[in-house]
C-alpha cells in the first residue's frame, strides 16, 4: 500500500527535485499560452471570419474533444512510454500545430488546426503529473502538482497581454505564429533535466502495464472522473469566454481585454498555490490525507459561488472581482482534484488514473462550451451562463466526496 504516511520519512530525507518541477511548470504554462491564444483574439476572429456564438463554441470544442481523447490516450502513452519520450513528443507536435494557426483562412481551417493542437496538447497534463507522482514523495508532492498545475493559470494571464499585443502591433497570425514556437526554446531544458544522470530515481524503461479495467472499476478513480467533469466547466468559461464577455457585454476592445482580462487568472494562479500548499501544510501538521483535502475542497467550493455576484454587478471592477473570487475557489478545488489519482493509486497506476479523469474533465468543459454557445446566441445575455458557471464547483466537491467515501489509497493495490 502506498501512502503519505509510508512516504513521508524518506521523503524528508530524499532532495525534492525542484528543477524538474520548474520545468514542469514552464512546459505547463506555454501549452496554455498556445492555448488561450484564440480565446484572446477571439473577438478579432469573430469578426474577420463572421463567427456567431454557437460556431466559435464549435472551434474551441474541435480542440476539447480531441483533447477529452488525447487526456486519457496521452496518459496511457506516458505509463507506456515513459514521461520523458512522451513529454517530447508532444512539445514537439503541439509547437508545430499552434504555429500553422497562422494560416486559417476561415471557420472550418480554424477548427482543423485546433484539433491538431489537441493532439500534442493531451497528454501534457497526464505526463507531467507521472513525473511529479514518480520523483516527488510525501505531503510535498501536493505543493508541486499545485506548482505544475499553476502553469494554467501563469499561462493564461500572459498569454492576453502578450497575445493582445503581438496582434495589435503585427497581426494575429503572428501571434499564433510566435506563441506557437516558444515550446521548441524548451525541449532542451526539458532533455537535460530528465537526463538519468540529473534525477534522483531513475525511470523505469518499461512501466507496469495497468488495464483500463484495472482503474476504472474502482469508484475512488470515478470520484476524480466525475469532479473533474461537473467542475471543469467553469475553466472553460474563464479560459475561452472572459474576453468575448468583456467585449460582448462590457465593450471593451482588444487594448483593453489585454489590461484586464488577465485579472481572474492571477486569481487562479494564487488558487493553485495555495490549494496545494495549504493542503501540504496541514498534512505536514499532522492532520489526515482525508481531513486535509475535504476541509480545503468544502471551504475553496463556497467562495467558487462568488461568481454568482458579476451576474448582477453594474460596474466592470465588480464584476471581475467576483468572478475572480470564483476562479481563485475554482482553481482551489481543481488543484486538490488532480492530486486524487496519485491519493488513490500508485505511481505505476496514476497516468491510466489521471488520464481518465482529465477525460472526465475534458469532457465536463465540451459539454459547457457547447451551451454556452446555445445560450447567448438565444438570449445574448451572459447572466445565465454566470450563474450555472458558479454553481458547477460546489455540485463537483459533494458528488466527489460522495463517491470517495474517504480520500486514502486504495487497499490492495501495491
């Protein structure tokens, strides 16, 4: 049986391979800043290509659903392939596939090329978390899956100023073609800092082999599937919609959703540091796995509904103060989320686990892109929207505590 509590004396003995989480974190970030790019110049994109609603919510689920595949496929990949190989192969496809958005030439070209970047980006999340699973031992490995983790959040508030501003001073398509590069500046960071001469545990060259069956007949593995799936939503909004809410509902124009819009994901950057890092330190203080993640997910989850205040805020400060309050709870709540597989299940199970809850994820946000498309282009309101999106979080926290029962390893898996 694995746990914190077997780990933590060699873990306080054993360095924490920091390097190898920074670079984790750099990985991590420039994926959501290839990401977030279309969300940015969505408004620009709109316009030039005649895009309603329920179309450019189309696009972004050209990416989700590929993505909701790739999760759980690029998580199999990585128990398979080991992190290292499969990390580089998909830095390298996803570069290539956010540079050739360059190239779109409308709606249909546009959703080609996000497909692609789903195919590289999938399996970076599922990767990056076997590496911290596999080299970072005891309550320290919540402080850096929530570090790893950041790299949404970091990414995506310096993807709308950098974004916003290579597109005003150059054009869109070099924006997509610059954001698109940056990840090939990190495969040889990434290739010496996994070198077998720089890490603390060697990775094994041919990881256990874990049938699907084998995780997800466990209901811990469907308590992660389904948190994630009812949350993620809410990460969708803030990801692909906040500047098209700014500019639909609030009239701002590029300039100033790039002096804005990165506000909420500050928020939620300071949300996966201290979901983690609280976590840690009252796990470091004595208190249980299960007491410690509950007590953190029930509080973030109540200040997640402060999302709920934008919806009736007449002025643009207020409301983006609720709605980041909500993503700093979202953030919080989903950063204790990913830390469930690798709470639940050894190292050689977590990418199968942590791939088939990123799929619940993935699909927890196409389903929500998908009406909130449906929604404005029938009401052209977001205060629906607002308010289903704030409610997401709490409804995600009781029905995985619900499946979960406790939230400690499985017995009976070595």
């Amino acid at each position: 049986m694995h746990s914190y509590s077997t780990a933590s004396a060699g873990a306080t003995r054993a360095r924490t391979p920091w390097l190898l989480v920074l670079i984790l974190l750099a990985v991590t970030t420039t994926s959501y800043i290839d990401r977030i790019a279309i969300s940015v110049l969505a408004p620009t994109l709109r316009d030039e290509f005649g895009m309603t609603n329920s179309q450019y919510a189309l696009v972004v689920n050209c990416f989700m659903v590929t993505y909701m595949i790739m999760y759980s496929v690029g998580g199999r990949l990585a128990d398979l392939l080991g992190f290292r190989r499969a990390l580089s192969l998909y830095v390298i496809w996803w570069s290539i596939s956010g540079a050739l958005h360059a190239l779109s030439a409308g709606f249909r070209s546009l959703a080609a090329y996000r497909f692609l970047l789903a195919v590289g980006e999938g399996g970076v999340w599922p990767a990056s978390m076997k590496a911290v699973a596999h080299d970072v031992r005891g309550p320290v490995r919540s402080l850096a899956v929530g570090i790893v983790n950041f790299g949404s959040s970091l990414g995506s508030a310096l993807a709308v100023p950098l974004v916003g501003w290579l597109a005003l001073t150059w054009g869109w398509r070099t924006a997509f073609a610059v954001t698109g590069l940056i990840g090939f500046l990190l495969l040889p960071f990434w290739m010496s800092v996994t070198s077998e001469a720089k890490r603390p545990r060697a990775e094994p060259a041919a990881a256990k082999q874990i049938p699907w069956v084998g995780v997800v007949r466990y209901r811990q593995a469907w308590s992660a599937f389904m948190g994630r799936f009812i949350s993620a939503g809410a990460w969708g909004f803030y990801a692909f919609w906040i500047p098209e809410y700014l500019t639909r509902e609030r009239g701002l124009d590029l300039a100033q959703i790039g002096l804005t819009a990165w506000i909420p994901f500050v928020a939620s950057g300071i949300g996966d540091l201290s979901g983690s890092g609280v976590t840690a330190w009252l796990i470091a203080r004595g208190w249980s796995l299960n007491r410690a993640r509950r007590t953190v997910l029930c509080t973030a989850a109540a200040a997640a509904m402060a999302g709920i205040g934008a919806a009736y805020a007449s002025e643009l400060w207020a409301a983006m103060a609720c709605i980041s309050v909500g993503a700093l709870g979202f953030k919080i709540v989903s950063v204790n989320f990913l830390n469930l597989p690798a709470d639940f299940f050894p190292p050689s199970y977590v990418g199968t686990a942590f791939g088939f809850s990123g799929t619940g994820g993935s699909a927890g946000i196409v389903l929500t892109n998908a009406l909130i498309g449906l929604v404005l282009d029938m009401t052209g309101s977001y205060w629906a929207v607002l308010l289903g999106v704030s409610l997401m979080t709490p409804l995600s926290v009781v029905v995985a505590l619900l499946l979960a029962k406790r939230i400690e390893p499985v017995k009976g898996i070595a």
